[in-house]
C-alpha cells in the first residue's frame, strides 16, 4: 500500500512551484452560470417551487472557468479544451 502524504506549507509549495514549470490542459464545458436573486414569499399552488419575486440577476464562470482562473497563476501556462453548445 502506498504512504499516504500530509499536505504541508512546505509540501503545498514544492507542488505549485514544480507546476509553475509545466503546461496545465484544462477540459470541460465552458459555461456560463447565472444566478436569479429575489424574495420568495409563497410556493407555487400549481407546482412545488417557490414564486420568486425577481431583483436582479449575476453571472460567474463555470466549473472548467473557474478552474482555470484558479490555475492561472505566474509561471503556470493553462490552456483550454472546451465544448461550446447552446
């Protein structure tokens, strides 16, 4: 069975500075979240969901997105594979 590793500072350095040197290939579907924000004061008598009184609406990067705005970092060359769909 193979020794299981703690994540140190240490450990956790060593692993982004030897990525640092390397070229990430990110995969996935690029989407596209949006969120709806607004109060719910009842459900729906005809369906199970809340009725929402709508406010305003927000938008943030997808999983793959995300992923890549996390990776992005000096050094560190990450590409993007993606499927785009509608």
């Amino acid at each position: 069975m193979a020794e299981r590793k703690t994540l140190t500072r240490q450990r956790a350095r060593n692993i982004l500075n030897t990525a640092a040197k390397r070229t990430v290939l990110v995969t996935g579907d690029a989407m596209l979240d949006q969120f709806l924000w607004g109060n719910v004061s009842r459900i729906s008598p005809e369906a199970p969901v809340p009725v929402v009184e709508f406010q305003r609406e927000s938008f943030m990067p997808g999983v793959m997105m995300a992923v890549r705005a996390v990776g992005s970092r000096p050094g560190l060359t990450v590409g993007l594979d993606k499927i785009l769909g509608l």
